[in-house]
C-alpha cells in the first residue's frame, strides 16, 4: 500500500493543476490504513454495493 500511496505523490509532479489523490481500494480501509491514507491527502474509494462507491475524503 505503501508504495501506491508514493506512486501516487510522484506522479503529480506532471500535472498542472495538480490533481487529487484517489486510491480505489477492493475493500474498505481498516482505521489505521484510513488514518494514513487521510494523512496523505489520498481519497480512499471501495465499492460499497452494485455500481456504487463509498469514499472518504481528507479534509480541505
């Protein structure tokens, strides 16, 4: 996970706007993935029923 989170920050040095952070997960995150996730300005996103997803967001 760890490693996406960086892949994720890297990736934004090519954007102008840089763009939000969002990490589509299989499953909802547990409280301390939720935590650093959030910690990291990383939207976390998991299906939540048929063609629909929960997110959390980090603050603004």
């Amino acid at each position: 996970m760890q490693g996406a989170i960086g892949e994720l920050h890297d990736l934004v040095r090519y954007f102008d706007p840089e763009p939000r952070r969002v990490l589509l997960l299989p499953s909802p995150p547990g409280s301390d993935l939720m935590e650093l996730l959030l910690r990291q300005q990383v939207t976390a996103m998991w299906l939540s029923g048929p063609r629909e997803f929960a997110r959390a967001e980090p603050p603004v």
